[in-house]
C-alpha cells in the first residue's frame, strides 16, 4: 500500500479532481485555533496541504511565515492562485519525510489519515524532529476507524495517544465540538506540545 500512495498518485487525483476530503474552505476547528494566535511570526508547516485552504487563510491573517507541503505540485494551483504573493520558496515539493526546517507549528489536516498507517511511528517521530523545543502540532484526526481499505484511513483517540505519548505533552484530544456538520462527532481536535 505504501508504494501505491506515491507522488504520481496524489497529483494524479488532483489532476483528476479526485478530492472527496477537499472542504473547499478551511475547517472550522482550525479557524477558531488561528483565530486565537498572537505571534504571526511563527513558523507554520502544513504538510500534506493538498488545496492548501489552511494557508491562505493564515496569510490572509499576516502569518508571513507559512509553508506548505505537498508530493503533488498541482495540489497548489489554488494557493498561487488565491495568493498570488505567498513566497514560492515556502511552496515545498516532495517527501514530508525528507523535509529539513525548524518550525514552531504544524498543522495537521487530512495529512495524517492519507498516509499508510505502517508510517504512523514514522510520522510523530518526524513531527517531533521538526519541532523547535515547546513546538506544536495541531490539527484534526478521524475518530473511529473505517471497515474499508483507505486512503482516508482512520483510528481512535485511545490509539493516538499511545502513538504520540512517548514524544508529545497531550494538551487535547477531544471531539471537536464546532466541526462542519458532516464531519460532527466524528473527528478528533488535537492540540500536542513537543516533550
């Protein structure tokens, strides 16, 4: 499965407006979150940002430093589009796993649920690599686990944090209670400080 979910395959979906997770506007939960930060300075990392509707929003609000990550190239035609200014050198094409910056905040959305779950351990231990000490990873995860093969695939709040316990302080990990109607009670707000 891991080899199926290649840089060929998302551009591919994107290409074919193959998008189904694709809100069309940033989630709500994490709207309410941005809302709710000071320091637009800090150094944001979207990984996995497809349409990249996170970061619009973010640098419409004057976060200057935003970056966004994706294997499909085509996934930011919205972005440069939207955002004709957002800096091309925070446009970053290719493996989240090869990526090399300090950052103070992640944002997870719909990153974590597209990748094989063989690279979950994989994943915290990049998050946290990436992290500046007292760094955050916030975002959203699916509640329950699906009874289909995926990408998205899901998983349970008790699952998560044996997962990221052993590298991140679990400041929250709760059912986000202003989630878009489809997707109420069935998705998990995650708010993680690096240990």
């Amino acid at each position: 499965m891991a080899d199926q979910l290649s840089a060929n395959y998302w551009n591919e979906r994107y290409l074919n407006v193959n998008t189904p997770w694709d809100i069309g506007s940033i989630s709500t939960p994490l709207q309410n979150y941005f809302d709710g930060l000071a320091d637009k300075e800090l150094r944001i990392l979207i990984p996995g940002a497809g349409k990249a509707h996170e970061a619009i929003y973010l640098h419409r609000q004057g976060f200057s430093n935003v970056y966004v990550c994706d294997w499909a190239a085509s996934a930011f035609d919205l972005l440069k589009e939207e955002v004709p200014d957002f800096p091309e050198e925070h446009l970053l094409v290719g493996d989240f796993f090869d990526l090399q910056l300090p950052i103070d905040l992640v944002v997870e959305q719909t990153f974590f649920c597209a990748i094989d779950p063989s690279l979950r351990t994989k994943y915290v231990q990049k998050m946290h690599a990436l992290l500046e000490d007292q760094g955050k990873l916030v975002g959203l995860l699916f509640a329950n686990e699906f009874n289909r093969p995926g990408p998205p695939f899901g998983g349970t709040a008790a699952q998560y944090r044996q997962l990221f316990a052993p590298y991140f302080d679990i400041i929250k990990l709760d059912i986000a209670p202003d989630s878009i109607k489809p997707r109420l009670g069935n998705e998990l707000f995650m708010l993680l400080q690096k240990r």
